[in-house]
C-alpha cells in the first residue's frame, strides 16, 4: 500500500481483534465547493486591495456573511456568487473555471504522493 502512494488505514478495533480490514476507505475527498468558492473570492479581493467591508456594502450583505463564505462556512446561493462576483468585476465563468482547476490541482497534489510517505490514520469507535 505505501509504494502506491495511497493511505494506510488502521481501523482500532479490527487491529485489537486481529483481523484484517475490509477495502480500504479512499484518498482524502475532493474539497468542498463552497471552500474552493471562498479562497477564490478572498484571493481576488486581496489582490484588488479591497477590504470586506467595501465588497459586502457593494453587494449589500453583511461583512460578517462575505467573511463566512471566504471562509467556506456559508454555502452561497447561485444569485449571492453572482453579485460577489459583479463586485469584483469578476465574470462567473471565470469563478467556476478557477474552482475547477483547484480541484483538478488537489486530485494531481493526492494520487502523486511521494511513495515513500504514507499516511496513517486511526479509526477509533
């Protein structure tokens, strides 16, 4: 397992039992949407020199909420990404292509592990 580059899994109670595991649980997911929507939006914002405040007032949320969705705590309504996105002068499309070359980018980042660094994790209870 650890020259594929994959994870090792130990699951606790199955090791103290001393059978063996069953298939082994997958690399770790693809990140959230609404995470990869966020640092996006930060990132473009940072490199506007803009600060929350100025872009909330502009879409007329509170900066409290823009901070939440930066921060991929708030899942935006598709209406919300847009007006974030007008404020930014940045088109839509440009979001979505972004968030799937982040994606893409953290798939590549996971199956080419170094084979020689495993991960373990402990599944407890």
């Amino acid at each position: 397992m650890a020259a594929s580059g994959r994870s090792v899994v130990i699951d606790i109670r199955t090791r103290r039992a001393g059978k063996e595991r069953g298939p082994e649980i997958p690399d770790d997911p693809d990140p959230l949407l609404r995470n990869v929507y966020g640092e996006i939006l930060r990132d473009e914002r940072l490199d506007q020199d803009r600060t929350l405040d100025d872009v909330a007032r502009t879409v007329g949320m509170s900066k409290q909420y823009l901070s939440e969705v930066e921060r991929g705590r708030k899942e935006p309504s598709s209406e919300m990404l847009h007006s974030v996105c007008d404020a930014l002068g940045l088109p839509i499309e440009h979001l979505l292509t972004r968030a799937v070359r982040r994606i893409t980018a953290s798939r590549r980042i996971a199956t080419h592990r170094p084979s020689g660094t495993p991960r373990v994790e402990l599944l407890a209870a």
